[in-house]
C-alpha cells in the first residue's frame, strides 16, 4: 500500500475517511491538513481501533451540523511534525493520542485527583480546544473533529495535552486500545472502585469496555465475576478475561438484579455498567450489596441520558459513581499502563477480533452494529 500523501506549504494533502451526515458510510476523501498551531502536534496515524462511542456518535442525529466530520479517537501514531513552543514531542516519536488531555496547570490537573482537565476537556462541537476552528478542509470546506483527535486520517493534529509518548517498542497495534476502552475499564476497576481481594463483581455488558473491567477484576483477585449480557457468546470471551459466571437477562425468570441478590446472598460488592444504557444504571445498582456496594458506570448513553433509581438503594448505604477514561489522568498515569500492556500483565491482543486496512474501515462500523466484534485495529497505509 502506498500512500498519497504529499507536503506543501506546510499542508499535507493525504486521505482520509469522512462521515457527510450521521449514520452515512465513510467516504475515502482527499483532505487537507494543517500544520499544527502552537502547542499542537501532527500526527501520522498508524493504527486505530474502532471503539463505540464512534459509532454512537456517528449514528446520532443530535449534532448534524458537525458534518462533515472525521470520527476515530483509539489511535497510535507517530509525530510529524510539531507547533510553536512544543518541547515534549519531537518528529518521530511513537504516542497515543487521548479523548481528554491533561495541561496539567488547572485546577483539575493540578489537584491530583481529577482527569477531568478544564482546559482540554471532552470536546463537543467538531473543533479544536484552542481556537474552535478545524485543522481539516475537504472540496474547500471545513472538516469537523471528533473529540479534537479525528484518528481517521492518514494525519491528523492534536494538543500536545492530548497525546502519549510510548516506547518505539510498544507494538503500536494493539497499544492503540489502550487509548480509551480499555484503559477506561481498567481504571474503573483499578481506580474509581479500588476492587478488593475476595469480592464479588458484576458487570453488564461484555464488550471491550465490560471484559476490560474483568480482567482488572482478576487481577486484584475477585472470587466471582459475573458478566451479564444478552448475547451468549460473549461469554466464552469472558473466560479468558476472568468472568466465571454468565447471566442472560432475557432467559431470567425473575428481573436479573433479583437472580444476583439471590446467587450472591443480597448483592456484590461492585457492579459496573458497561452498555451505555441508562436503564441499567438502576439495575447495577440494585445488583448491589446494602452498606458499602458499590456501582461504577463507564457506558456513554446512546440515547435516553437521564438516571432515575429508588433513593432507598443510597439510604442503605451504596455509592453511584461515574467514571471517563477509568479516572486515568492521561499523561500521568497512561505510561505505566502501556508498560505492564509490555510486560503482559495486561491482555490486550485477545480483545483484538480483526485487523482491518484503511480502504475497509465501514466493515468495522458494520461488524461493531451488527455486535460480531470486540476491537476492530484499522491498519492505515504505512
Ligand atoms: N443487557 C445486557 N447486555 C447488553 C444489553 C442489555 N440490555 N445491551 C447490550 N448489551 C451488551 C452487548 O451485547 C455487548 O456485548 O453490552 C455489550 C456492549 O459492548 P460493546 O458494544 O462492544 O461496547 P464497548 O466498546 O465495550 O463499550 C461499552 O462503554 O465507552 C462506553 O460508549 C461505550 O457505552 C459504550 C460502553
Ligand atoms: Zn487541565
């Protein structure tokens, strides 16, 4: 595979997969890309994986004035080039790139105990943090971002709060997962909920985000994971990531939180949501133990965005907890993710079910709507 990109005047011309409106197929476009403005870096994209948020935003019919727009935020890559007063990155260096940035002078990075950047925050509205313009042109017009990373062009610019330095040894196509889903369920099991040896876990919801959870669970040594899903194949995937039991709410007689009060004599220590489904936010809850259970939603609703529960399951004593990115702070605490991903002490191929070249990038957004994948890792061209 060749690629087409070209330099000038600073611009690259290169390709890449542009969304015209919600739920269309990508098209492979020439595009236009910047050079990076102060404090930003251009990227090469090597690899990204295809997580669910892309596909939930893709498929939303809530912003449709972001359109054009360049999805994917799961990517590995390496620096090309670097703005005004960058010092961290130089050409060449192998990173991740991060839907939340850390500047690390807010008052959120400053206070040790937040990931949630005032400065380089969840980006909502296609544009970059700084000057809430895009880096992107296509046929002439702007291309709108997703999540100020837009992973699905052969060059993209970022912050340089929103990218990683990793070793060039890292294998940058399976490190790409560590750049959301997975590093999200681990920190929600690792951070937010601070899993105990011997607990009991729930978790609704076996995709990478769910069994990502599980294997952190492992780790800590919980004696039960309980995965709850209504495909059954996903559980054969959850052995390996350390679930030892399955549930199907659809083939429960009785509402699934009363099958796992029962099994677990009045509820689990933590529970997790990992669907995205708001619904299931109170379910979670009451799969819990009165008096310190714990729930932990990771899960972006797709639609309905409100929580609603008894207020009975807090006066017994349990706690709701939300979590983006697992509470990881991306630039503090990332690295030693991607090193115990190379000293294996995180499983990360396994989450892998297809390899993908550029050229077919809507096969991933097919299988991950038809729910036949865990990660799909779309090879751009080298
Ligand atoms: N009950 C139980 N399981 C369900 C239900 C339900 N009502 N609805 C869906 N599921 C299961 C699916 O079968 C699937 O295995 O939830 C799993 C969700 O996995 P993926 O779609 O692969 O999503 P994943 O990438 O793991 O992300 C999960 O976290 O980051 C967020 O936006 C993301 O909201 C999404 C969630
Ligand atoms: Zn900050």
């Amino acid at each position: 595979m060749s690629s087409s990109s070209s330099k000038s005047a600073g611009v690259i011309t290169c390709r890449a997969a542009v969304a015209w409106g919600p739920g269309q197929p990508l098209l492979l476009e020439e595009v236009e890309v910047d050079p990076p403005s102060a404090m930003e870096i251009r990227i090469k994209v090597v690899c990204t994986s295809l997580c669910r948020s892309d596909v939930t935003q893709w498929q939303s019919q809530a912003q449709p004035d972001l359109f054009p727009r360049i999805f994917g935020h799961e990517a590995s890559g390496i620096v090309e080039s670097v703005g005004e007063g960058v010092t961290e990155f130089q050409a060449g260096d192998h990173v991740l790139t991060v839907f939340i940035g850390e500047c690390q002078s807010c008052k959120h990075c400053e206070s040790g105990k937040s990931n949630m950047c005032q400065k380089l925050g969840l980006e909502r509205r296609g544009v970059m943090h700084s000057d809430q313009k895009t880096r992107f042109r296509v046929k002439g017009k702007p291309v709108y971002h997703y999540c100020a990373v837009s992973s699905f062009s052969e060059y993209t610019v970022v912050h340089s709060g929103c990218a990683v330095k990793i070793s060039p040894d890292v294998r940058m196509e399976r490190a790409c997962l560590l750049s959301c889903g997975v590093a999200a369920g681990i920190g929600a099991a690792w951070k937010v909920a601070d899993i105990s040896k011997g607990s009991t876990v729930v978790i609704f919801g076996l995709g990478t985000v769910g069994l990502s959870v599980a294997q952190a669970a492992k780790s800590r040594g919980a004696s039960r994971i309980i995965g709850v899903d209504i495909n059954p194949e996903k559980y054969e995937k959850g052995k390996v990531f350390g679930v030892t039991e399955y549930i199907n709410p659809e083939e429960c007689k009785e509402p699934v939180q009363q099958v796992i009060k029962q099994i677990t004599d009045g509820g689990a220590d933590y529970s997790f949501e990992c669907i995205g489904d708001t619904n299931i936010v109170s379910t979670a809850l009451q799969s819990c133990c009165d008096g310190w259970g714990m729930t932990v939603t990771l899960g972006v609703p797709k639609t309905k965005t409100e929580i609603s529960t008894h207020y009975a399951f807090l006066l017994t004593g349990r706690t709701l907890k939300g979590s983006l990115f697992g509470g990881w702070r991306p630039k503090s605490d990332l690295p030693s993710l991607v090193e115990k991903y190379s000293k294996g002490e995180i499983q990360l191929d396994e989450l892998v079910t297809h390899d993908i070249p550029f050229e077919s990038i809507n096969e991933a957004f097919n299988l991950m709507k038809e729910g036949s994948c865990l990660r799909c890792v779309i090879h751009m061209p080298k």
